[in-house]
C-alpha cells in the first residue's frame, strides 16, 4: 500500500476488456513497459537540464499493491507505482508525460521537443494495443495523498495519434554515425521485403535502418560494429527517424596521433616553423 508521504502515479485501464477485468497479461506488460520507458526517456532529459553530470532517468520506479502490483477493481484494473530516487526530478518527468498526454486527447496543436518526442513514440505503440482491447488509459500522479495531475488516453487520443503517423518531413544524403544492433525480417508482415536495423548514434539518438534484401550479408557482418551508414532520411512524430541505407561500412577507428605525424611531415616545408594557432587563423580566413 502506498504511504501518504510517497510520490505516486497511477494507471487505470478501463472499458473494453477491463470492464471484465480481464486483459491479456502481455498487453498490460507491454503498456508499463512503454510507459516506464517514456519516464526514463525524459528523465534524462530532465535531468539533464537540471545539472546533472550523467543523467540515467533511474528514479527508483517500485509496482505497489501486491505481487504484480495490479488492483482489479470493478470495470477497471489499476498498477500504481512510486518514485523513490531523485523524487523532484522524477516528479518533474511524470508530469511532462501526462501533461503531454492531454494535449493529445484533447486534440490541441502540438509542437514535438526533446521533451515530448519519446512520450509521442511511446503513446503511439500503446495506441496499438488498445485498439485491440477496445480499452481506455488514465494516468495521475499524486503527492502527498493529493492528485496533482491527470489525463486520459481514450479513443480519441488513439485518433489523434494516428494523424500524426505519416511523414514529418525528409531529408535526403545524410551520414549517420553509430553501432548497428538489432536486426529483423520483416517480409512476413509487412508489403515489403525489407531487413530492419537499429541504430544508436554515440549521442544516444535512435535511427531504424532499412535494409535491401541484397544487403542482409554486410549487414550481419556489421552487427553490433560502430558503422558509418549513408542514406535517405524520413522523421515521424510518432516512431524514431529513419534512414533508407544507401551504402554501410565498418567505421574504422581512427590514430590521430599517426594521422598528425603524417600531417607534419607532409607540410613540413609549407608551415615551417608557424604556430598551430595561427596556421588555423588562416585556414579559416
């Protein structure tokens, strides 16, 4: 149970198949793990901003009431959780979520930041499995035994998300830098028979990559290797940017110091004796 001095957010499913209190377990799973997801997301992002040095969007999230931390109620079924570690911040990135929420189902124009970008993906794949539960997400958070916010997710944020799926906008010969890792099939379900990867730059940031079918061999090969990979770019609102892989390469990893001496000796005439400051004064004009 929770203690009236706890940090605590609530989710509710309700109508469809809550109302008989009986929702497939993977679906409920996979709805906290979207949601537990967005709050680290953002809570990076949060803290981040607040000062911290490495910021991990770990705020201690603890499932109360029970074993699986689910009360079934009448017509309904409900988890909630505290926050237990960093609470201010972690306060700070629940609030965005629901706040970000409500927009979305009450349809206002919606400006997409660092911020919202996740709690958007992260809607959007909850958006999928409600559909199929015909069900109903309520979020609140309560501090000290008192709701401070709420918002619902119901049909109508289900609508909206689904007008924001089709491409923001493109942008075509982009480079991208980063470790290739996970790769997928996905023939089998969908019109194309594309190979699907993903890619995480050295920032964090999060690309899927789409293959040719010709190209599985180098992207095996590749798998799980710091890559180079050039490519069409499309961005959505409601999944991670994609790139349309051109070519893809090992990227190397580079000896500055080899490079410099080889820079030194083959200038070595035209610098002379200059300072390195002022030879880049001149190089930039």
């Amino acid at each position: 149970m929770p203690r009236q001095n706890e940090t605590i957010f609530a989710v509710v499913f309700k109508k469809g198949l809550a109302e008989k209190n009986r929702l497939p377990l993977n679906h409920v799973i996979a709805t906290l793990r979207e949601l537990d997801s967005m709050i680290r997301e953002v809570g990076r992002t949060v803290q981040r901003e607040a000062g911290r040095e490495i910021p991990d969007g770990d705020f201690g999230v603890e499932l109360l009431a029970g074993f699986t931390g689910l009360a079934f109620q009448k017509g309904s079924i409900k988890a909630q959780a505290a926050i237990t570690r960093d609470v201010p911040n972690g306060t700070k990135a629940v609030t965005h979520i629901i706040q970000t929420t409500d927009i979305i189902e009450k349809k206002r124009v919606l400006s997409i930041d660092e911020y919202r970008a996740p709690i958007v993906r992260g809607l959007a794949s909850i958006s999928n499995i409600q559909r199929k539960d015909k069900t109903e997400l309520r979020i609140q958070l309560a501090e000290h035994g008192r709701v401070v916010e709420r918002a619902k997710f119901s049909d109508r944020g289900v609508r909206a998300i689904q007008g924001m799926e089709e491409t923001e906008f493109s942008i075509e010969a982009l480079t991208l830098y980063g470790k290739l890792r996970v790769l997928s099939d996905r023939s089998l379900g969908e019109k194309e028979d594309d190979i699907w990867g993903l890619l995480i730059e050295d920032n964090g940031n999060k690309w899927r990559i789409k293959f040719a079918p010709n190209d599985l061999a180098t992207a095996q090969r590749l798998f799980t290797k710091q890559v180079v990979a050039f490519g069409d770019a499309k961005y959505f609102k409601t999944k991670y940017p994609r790139l349309d892989v051109k070519s893809i390469k090992e990227d190397m990893e580079r000896d500055y110091t080899a490079g410099a001496d080889r820079f030194s000796k083959e200038y070595e005439n035209i610098f002379r004796d200059q300072d390195p400051d002022q030879i880049l004064k001149d190089i930039r004009g």
